[in-house]
C-alpha cells in the first residue's frame, strides 16, 4: 500500500544517541489492531502526545485515549536533543507580540518557563531517574549583528515590564568577560594541563561580545 504523501514513515533517519539502548516501552502495542472508535486521539508518543495522555490521566478522565505513533515512543524530536530544558523568555517572544498581541505573546512565554517546575514535579512524582538539575544558563553572541538584535529583543522585552525578565541579566563587553571568562578558564586550564602533550598552540582572541543569563533552566 501506497501512503498518502507527506505522511511520516517507520524507516529513514539516522539514530539518535538516546535509542543506543531502548526502553522496553520503544514499540509497545496494547491491542493488536487500532480501535475502531476513541474518544480522544493523539498522534504522536513524543514529548508533547506523551504528556497530554499522561495530565489527562492524571485529571481522572474516563475517555478512552488512543496514542498514535508510526516509529518508536519519542523517537522523534524529543528524543533528539541535548537532554536539557530550556524555556524561551525573549528569543522568539517579540514575534509571538507582533502576531498575537502582547497577552498572548507573555502567555506562551510563561507557558514555557512553566513547564520546567511542571517537569521537576513530574520527575519527583513519577520517581524517574534521571540527572534532573535545576541551574542557570547563558547565551554567547560572537559576532555584532546577532548581538545588536538580541540587544533589541532584551530591550524590548523589559520594556514591556514582564515579570519573568526580572530574571534575565545582559552582559556587554568587559561585564560579560567577567561574567563567563573564569569558568571557562578553570576548565580550559584543566584540559590544556591534563592534554599539554598534544597541544601546540592556542589562540587568545575568542572572547565574548556580549551574554545574557537567565534562570529557571534545567539540565536532564
């Protein structure tokens, strides 16, 4: 049979370092041939489909729910990616304005930062393990034209007075060198001591033009 085009297929992709050793849950089926009738279809066992199954569940409905997935339990996008969690608070969110309104625009992002104590509760709840660290996180421009843009987004989005950006901080210059330089000293130094045999030369000039830390990031 023939599948209608643009429809996802079982084959193709290359493998994501997460499915090296799959789950017992990677292809389960629970009947042999899909119902015939569900009150509630979700397409896709990815990060998403799982939990919308999962808050549904976990509400008390007594809808019969069908998941849908044409691979393997996450082995589509959420099951390739870094394995962090990391709302977006000013990147995109002058777009989401400029569409939607800004209500909208600070809903989806304190949509996003949600997500992460949603993701801690879970965790605990669920008692997975898992290196789950809530930490902070920072964004490095290297060039003038990135860093001027997201210079203007920052701007823009304190402006507003959104609460969440109470905690995103900008660094420019000597302030952002401050800011990352010693971390990345310590290690660099450790690695270049731990490897001295096997380096020749550095180079000095790779410093920072500007770097915003946020909070409420976590690491899985």
């Amino acid at each position: 049979m023939q599948l209608p085009q643009g429809l996802p297929t079982v084959g193709g992709g290359t493998e994501s370092f997460w499915h090296t050793n799959l789950h017992e849950l990677d292809d389960y089926r629970s009947t042999d041939q899909v119902p015939e009738q569900s009150d509630i279809v979700i397409i896709g066992a990815g990060y998403a489909g799982v939990a919308t199954a999962y808050h549904l569940l976990e509400a008390g409905s007594k809808a019969s729910i069908t998941l849908l997935e044409a691979r393997g339990a996450c082995s589509g996008a959420t099951g390739r990616n870094g394995g962090h969690l990391r709302p977006d608070l000013y990147g995109h969110i002058p777009t989401h304005i400029d569409r939607h309104g800004l209500e909208r625009g600070a809903e989806i992002a304190e949509f996003e930062a949600a997500h992460v104590t949603a993701i801690k509760n879970v965790v605990a709840k669920e008692n997975i393990d898992c290196d789950f660290v809530i930490t902070r996180t920072t964004d490095v421009w290297c060039n003038d034209d990135a860093a001027q843009k997201a210079k203007a987004n920052y701007d823009r989005m304190v402006a507003y007075g959104l609460k969440y950006m109470d905690d995103v901080d900008f660094y420019i210059g000597k302030d952002a060198e401050g800011v990352s330089i010693y971390s990345c000293l310590l290690l660099s130094m450790h690695l270049l001591i731990n490897h001295r045999s096997a380096v020749s030369s550095t180079q000095k000039h790779a410093q920072p033009i500007l770097l915003v830390q946020s909070g409420h990031t976590s690491s899985s």
